[in-house]
C-alpha cells in the first residue's frame, strides 16, 4: 500500500530554498549570486545548489535548520541581496522517487562488486 505523504517523510530529505533575483545587469549577476551563497552559507546548512538565469535553488537539510530561522533571515536581507522573491518546499514525490532509485542503485552496485 502506497502513501505518498509518508513516502515523502520516510525518503525526502529536507527542502529546496528557492531564491529568484531581481532582473539586472547580467554583467553583476555573478557577483550577486556570490554575495547570495556568502550569505546563504553563513546561516544556512546546505547540500548544494542549482542555478538558472537568476533563480537558484538550495537542498536544505531539515534537522539543521529551523523554518523560523530562514524566514527571519531572508525578510531581513531581501532588498540588500535583491531578492525578488523566495520560497521553501517539500521534496516533490518525484525528488523521493529519484533519491530512493539512486539509492537502491548504489546498493545494487556495491553488490556486484563481492
């Protein structure tokens, strides 16, 4: 019996920060994004990132960082990062699907290997 939601709990693995930038220069978009990850790195414990155009996202991990935290601190610096608009999400069931295949991936490999 398949429940998505506790699929989700049991496999997701934290949640995606995803931060859309102001529309700019494209000469500054680099050093935006850095001071974005300076900042980011600084208050917030990440798994990596994915960038496009001016939206990037962040894998947050759940047990390092408290919801309340991100929101205060993000309100604090939207303008001086110019963010234009930010969001935080659950794992999609699609995310969970590839993290489990990845994982039962690995484990089919190390069993080739005896």
């Amino acid at each position: 019996h398949w429940e998505p939601n506790l699929a989700k709990v049991k496999y997701g693995s934290g949640y995606n920060l995803t931060i859309n930038l102001r529309k700019g220069d494209p000469e500054t978009l680099q050093v935006r994004l850095n001071n974005l990850d300076t900042f980011v790195n600084s208050c917030i414990k990440t798994t990596h990132r994915i960038i496009f155009n001016n939206n990037v996202v962040y894998k947050l991990r759940k047990e390092q960082n408290p919801i309340s935290r991100i929101f205060r601190e993000l309100t604090a610096r939207k303008p001086e990062l110019e963010i234009e608009d930010w969001s935080i999400t659950q794992p999609s069931l699609y995310d969970v699907f590839i993290r489990v295949v990845d994982t039962e991936e690995v484990v089919m490999d190390s069993d080739a290997d005896v």
